[in-house]
C-alpha cells in the first residue's frame, strides 16, 4: 500500500475536494483499492461521501493502539474505495496525545494502516490546516506528500514553512517523498502565471504540470455529495483531476 497525503497549512486550498476526488479516480478510473483517511476534525471528506457521523474513526485509532482497524473502516457506494471518517473527537484526540508527554504516540496512525497494508493499493489522507498531533502522525504514516496550492501571494507565504516541515519528517520517515504542489482554483490570467513560475523558480518543491481550474462545479459536488466524475464527469474538474492523477502515476 503507497500512502499519499494532500496537505498545506492554508484551508480552503483544496486538500479535502483534491484527496476526496483523487481517491475516487485511483479506484473507479484506475481500479485501485483505495482507503480514504479523514484527517480533519471538520469530517468535510467524510461528508463528502455521506459518511459523517458518531462513529469511530482516525480519532480512535490514534488515541487506542488496540483499535481494531477493520471496525472503522465504512465502504462507500463507489467500488475500491472505503473510508475512514472523522468528526470532533479528532480535536480531543489532538489534545490528548499532545498532552501525553509520557508516550512516542507519533507511529499510531502508521501502526494502524499497516495492518490493512495488504489489502489496500492506496491510502488517500486529507489533512486539517494545521501542524498539529495528527499532521505529524499522517507524515510518519506518508509516502507521498502533494500540496494543494492557491494562485495568490498569501498561499505562497507559508509554503516554505510546509517544505521545512516536511524535510524535517524525513529524519524521521526516510520514505517520505514531496511529490509536488499543484494549483487549484487556476484561472488562466497573467498574475497566476507569474504567481506559477515564482513557484517553480523558488526551488522549493515540484509543480504538476496539471492545474484545476476554479470550476463552480466543484462546490456543487459538494452540495450533491458526490466525487465529480460520478456528479458532471463530463466536466473539466473531472477532466482535469483524471488528469492529475495520470500524472501522479507516471511520476
Ligand atoms: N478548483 C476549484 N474551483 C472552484 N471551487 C473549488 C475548487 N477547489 C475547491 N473549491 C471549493 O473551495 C472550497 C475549499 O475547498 P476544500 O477542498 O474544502 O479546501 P480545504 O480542504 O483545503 O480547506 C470548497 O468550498 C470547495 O468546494
Ligand atoms: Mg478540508
């Protein structure tokens, strides 16, 4: 199983709708089987897929390494692909195990997917926007790091921030990877093409040559629960994350 993680320390980049629909395209497109982790306290991945709930999810994996993994896994209506989901407890769990200086409680989430290690191709992590207990879990559990990026000066700003903590999970996990960043909300206007190649002259990390385009549709998926390729497949989002996903592959 190869684990990839869509984070960045802004919100409403594009992680959740970016590592939701990703997930969806490796296994329906690709037919992959593919687990989905709901990384952020806000449970929007697991919404997305009409999960949410008070049920057991990446929260209790993290704070009980007896867990039994298989309890919270829920299947989706999507063939290959299952999600972990999560809901408020993430935020408890984040304070417990922040407040728990007595233990090395890093490796949990990494310790509970290797269990389902075989019977999974992929592990999709969407992350919250922030550096916190479970962030730091999901890059000791991480192969593939991709960020999602905003065209704008702000998203650029902590960016450098991310690449360094990244580089500094490696000691850690030698097996994680920085994939790339990709753009998101991409319109083709001069300001975004030099905010592009100020990314790509920067050093700081590879850039896909695929970008998503800001595409109303997008909200719309979430309205109608529903990955985009099963919602307007037709549709340039779902064009352009098959797209990204190609490219990931081959990368
Ligand atoms: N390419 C896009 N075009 C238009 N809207 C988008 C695009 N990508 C994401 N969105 C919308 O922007 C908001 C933030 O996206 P989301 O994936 O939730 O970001 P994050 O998880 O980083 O906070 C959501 O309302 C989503 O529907
Ligand atoms: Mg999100």
């Amino acid at each position: 199983m190869k684990t990839l993680s869509f984070i960045n320390l802004k919100g409403g980049v594009g992680k959740t709708i970016s590592a939701a629909n990703v997930a969806h395209i490796l296994a329906t497109v690709h037919g992959k089987r593919v687990l989905l982790v709901d990384g952020d306290k806000q449970g929007n991945t697991s919404q997305y897929f009409r999960l949410y709930g008070e049920q057991d999810g990446t929260a209790a994996l993290l704070m009980d390494p007896a867990r039994d993994v298989l309890e919270t896994i829920y299947s989706t209506q999507y063939k290959g692909l299952d999600v972990i989901t999560s809901n408020m407890d993430l935020y408890a769990a984040d304070r417990a195990i922040y407040e728990d200086v007595e233990r090395d409680t890093s490796g949990a989430l990494k310790a509970a997917l290797r269990c389902v290690g075989a019977d999974y191709d992929y592990c999709v992590i969407d992350n919250g926007p922030a550096v916190d207990t479970v962030a730091l879990n999901v890059l000791m559990a991480s192969n593939d790091v991709l960020i999602p990026v905003r065209p704008d000066d702000f998203s650029f700003a902590g960016m450098a921030d991310l690449v360094e903590q990244i580089k500094s999970a490696q000691a850690e996990n030698p097996a994680l990877n920085l994939a790339g960043a990709f753009f998101t909300h991409w319109q083709n206007r001069d300001t975004f093409k030099q905010a592009r190649q100020a990314l790509e002259e920067s050093g700081l990390c590879p850039v896909f040559n695929t970008a998503i385009n800001y595409n109303p549709k997008i909200s719309e998926s979430t309205f109608a629960g529903a990955p985009l390729c099963d919602f307007a497949g037709r549709s340039w989002a779902a064009i352009q994350y098959k797209k990204l996903v190609a490219e990931y592959l081959k990368s």
